[in-house]
C-alpha cells in the first residue's frame, strides 16, 4: 500500500513535472460553448431531447463524431447494443384514498418511473427503517404493503428490487428536503415505483394508516443505441486510460449540463491530446456512453462485452476518468473521492484523486470531496477492479451554507435546479465551473497519460491485475440515485 507521504510527492512532482506540450493551452471554453449549443440545437429539432434510443441521441453521436474525424486520426468505433425503452402512456395517478382523500399533481408532487410495469394498485403505506438499503430493513414488513423510502445510499434500482423482495406491492421514495419529485432512473422494477417530493413524503412518514392509490401505464421496447469509442494512435496499449462521459439526456429535456457539459469537456480533452499525442506514454481511448440515464447500460455493456470477449483488452485497461455534470449553475467543484472507494480500487483511485487535488490547490481553487458511489459511468469500471477518478459540480442536492461559503452560490438551493428538467439549456450552465474544470481535467489528464512511473503504480493496484473479481456490485445497482 501506498502511504500519504509518498502517494502526494508521486503526484505532486508529476504535476510539476509536464511536457512542454501543455494540454490546458489546446483546450478551448469558446469551443465548448459551440458544443453546448450545437448539442440543444440537436435537442429542439428532435422532440426537444437527446434521449438513447431517440434521434435527437443519434444526431449528437454524429456530431461528435463528425469534429473527432475533422480534427483527428483516431480510430473511432460505434459499438451498438440493446436495451428495453420504457414509456409511460397516457397520464399516470397518485391519490391518498384515506384517511384524507388527495389527488396529487403528476410532475411537482409525483412521478413514475417509466420502468414500473403496468398496474393499478390500493394499498396501505409502510415506512420502512433507514433507507430501505438492505433486505434486514423489510425484516418485519407487511407483505402487500407499499413501502416509503428516503431517497439516498443506494441506487433507485436497489430500492426497488429489495422492496420487492420484502413483500412489498409497490414503493415511493421520496425526495431530501425542499426537493420535488424527480426523474429517477432504472431499467427495471418489478413493482410499481413512484418518486415522491420531500412534501408528499413527509406527510405520508408522519402518519398511520394511510392508503394510497397508484395507476400507470407502461411500454416496453428493445431498441438500439450505440457507445462511440475514439482511441489514440499513440501510446502504450498495455496501459489504457479511459476518459468518459455519457452523451444520452433525460427524455425531459435538452441536458444541456447533464451531460452536456461532460461530453463537451470531454470532447476538448479528446482534442487536445491528439494536439499533443508525441508526449503520450498511454493510450487514451475517449468513451461517450449511450444509455447511462436509463441506468448506466453503455458503460456496463462495455465493460460486460470486454469480459466475455477480450478479457485481456480488460486487463490493459489501467483506470477511467469520468465526467459528469461539471458546470451546475449552483455548483460546487467536487473530486471524486477515491480514498472512500472499495478496497480492490481504493489505491490506485486515491492516487487519481491526489492528481485531481494537487491541481486544484496549484490553481488556488477551491474543491471538495466528492461521493465515490458507482452513480455514474465509472461504477461499471470500479466493479471490475479498475481504479477511477474524475469532476463532478453537483445534481440535485441542496448546497448548504458551508458550501455557499466555500463556492458562492445559494443555500438551501440545489446544485443544478434544472437537473432532469426541460430547463437543463445552455442558460443552464456556470461559465466559470466549466472553464475551471475543463482546464483542469486537461492538467490531469496530461499528468496522466504522461507520466509512466505514475500509469505503471495505479495500473499495477488495479485487483484486474491482482485478485480479479474480489469486489463485484450487485448489477441491481445500474442506476442513478
């Protein structure tokens, strides 16, 4: 194991340590601005989303792939794969039938996730103890019951699963404080499940008895989307950085910061390495995944493929680098924090995570850790043994007055208000956050995919490389919390 001392001089020296190609000169905020409006622009003329599965999904595909091919040589793949669209028809209901009879409103009060079978169901409201996270929490649950959760801990999917394994006939989970309901993501239920405000919530966990009502429609179709995969010339194969972003939006909207403004990031990273492609000692192989809001299935389908396929191509892979949301309106500069992660990745994430920081204290800018829990598109990787790292500026939890204090900003206001919402547009996105972390990223990468004591040391703690398998997630966590 690495200790403190040597892993912050390992990762000091080589961010002090860069080429005479910097990577920071060759990316461009005036760029990402053209991406972000090319990417809404797509969005308006395609139903006014860039959801996997839809064409406003396909056409910002194409245009990645189209500045890729302009400005590069990399080779660059789409890797199609099969997933189950799901779709709510008609208008869902959600009404307590007693004591005090009350239709809530479809969008502020409650939404369905798009992923419940068809159903029309009565019955009495449980609340569950804790978070509903763990089947010990269904212990004494009454079967046929609908089950009140808290939202947090674990992914909407898991929930789902372990309520419906407790016996329960269907689950609501409601929102943290001062929230709404929200579009939440999974790509199955084998229940009913319903996402609640933290108002309806709270009203429901501080009575008894209470019944409840929930009537939804749905739709199921195997669709196609794709994965696009860019990959450097250059570099050892051996040693394979992933950097990647999920290009896919919430059919609700545009997705303009989510994840717009990832994949535009990391769209100008993929840019500038190839500016500076002579210096790489890794390849850089850049990823935008399909599907990650209905539950992160590209990156999963990548990694699955991989190992069923070319299990060795899965041991070069030394570690990913994710982006996700970095230019929330209300945002909070967060590093992803490595030192939390599963034992078998913890290493060599705490060393991406040291990279990240020593930058962010070289550019006296502020940062915070930020939760290492598999929510995006590196949980796929970290399942399997690789170390990960990357930015994110905060979804939908409410920035509090440390974080004002720290950040600017409003408190008791969520990082991004318009998180999975029509308004998520380029009026969306902090200026200063997404020129902040661009620059960064790119630092980081360039430490990265440079400095081949560094590759070597994190690729070496990989468990892919060691005792493969030693930490496997359960697959019901393919979701976003």
């Amino acid at each position: 194991m690495w200790t403190v001392t040597s892993l912050l001089v390992l990762s000091l020296l080589s961010v002090s340590a860069l080429g005479s190609c910097e990577w920071k000169k060759h990316v461009s905020v005036d760029r990402i601005w053209d991406h972000l409006k090319e990417l809404e622009t797509i969005a308006y003329s395609n139903g006014g989303n860039r959801a996997a599965g839809n064409p406003g999904y396909l056409a910002s595909i194409e245009y990645v792939s189209s500045v890729l091919k302009e400005h590069t040589d990399y080779h660059i793949e789409l890797q199609p794969f099969n997933f189950k669209q799901t779709k709510i028809v008609g208008t869902p209901t959600f009404s307590e039938v007693s004591p005090n009879p009350v239709h809530y409103h479809d969008g502020d009060d409650f939404k369905v996730f798009p992923a419940s079978p068809s159903s029309s169901l009565t019955a009495v409201v449980v609340t569950v103890p804790e978070l509903g996270c763990s089947s010990s929490d269904y212990a004494s649950f009454p079967k046929g019951a609908i089950a009140l959760v808290a939202r947090g801990s674990c992914s909407f999917a898991e929930k789902s699963a372990l309520a419906a394994s407790g016996g329960a006939s269907g689950v609501l989970i409601y929102n943290s404080p001062d929230g709404l309901a929200f579009n939440g993501a999974m790509d199955e239920s084998k229940i009913p499940a319903v996402a609640l405000s933290h108002q309806v919530g709270l009203s429901l966990f501080e009575r008894k008895d209470v019944t409840v009502s929930i009537t939804v429609e749905t739709s199921h179709t195997i669709v196609k989307t794709f994965n696009l995969i860019a990959e450097t010339k250059e570099g050892n194969p051996d040693h394979v950085i992933i950097v990647g972003s999920h290009l896919d939006s919430v059919p609700a909207g545009p997705g303009i910061n989510d994840n717009g403004s990832g994949s535009s990031t990391n769209l100008e990273l993929a840019l500038a390495t190839y500016k500076c492609r002579e210096e790489l000692s890794s390849k850089v192989r850049f990823a935008w995944w399909g599907a990650e809001e209905v539950g992160l299935l590209g990156s999963h389908f990548y990694v699955d493929n991989l190992k069923a396929t070319n299990a060795t191509a899965l041991l070069d892979i030394a570690l990913n680098l994710n982006f996700d949301m970095t230019a929330s309106p209300n945002y909070e500069f967060g590093v992803y924090d490595g030192s939390s992660g599963p034992s078998p990745v913890r290493d060599g994430s705490w060393a991406i995570q040291k990279v990240f920081e020593s930058i962010f204290t070289k550019e006296k800018t502020p940062y915070t850790l930020a939760a290492f829990t598999g929510r995006s598109d590196y949980g796929p990787f970290i399942e399997e043994g690789i170390p990960a790292g990357g930015l994110a500026t905060g979804a939908e939890v409410v920035k509090d007055m440390e974080g004002r204090s720290k950040f600017g900003g409003l408190a008791n206001t969520p990082f991004d208000p318009c998180y999975h919402l029509v308004c998520d547009t380029v009026e969306n996105i902090s200026e200063v956050a997404i020129s902040a972390n661009l620059h960064i990223a790119a630092q980081a990468l360039q430490t990265l995919s440079t400095d081949a004591s560094l590759i070597r040391k994190i690729h070496k703690s990989s468990s892919v490389n060691g005792n493969r398998h030693s930490y496997q997630k359960s697959r019901i966590a393919r979701s976003r919390d």
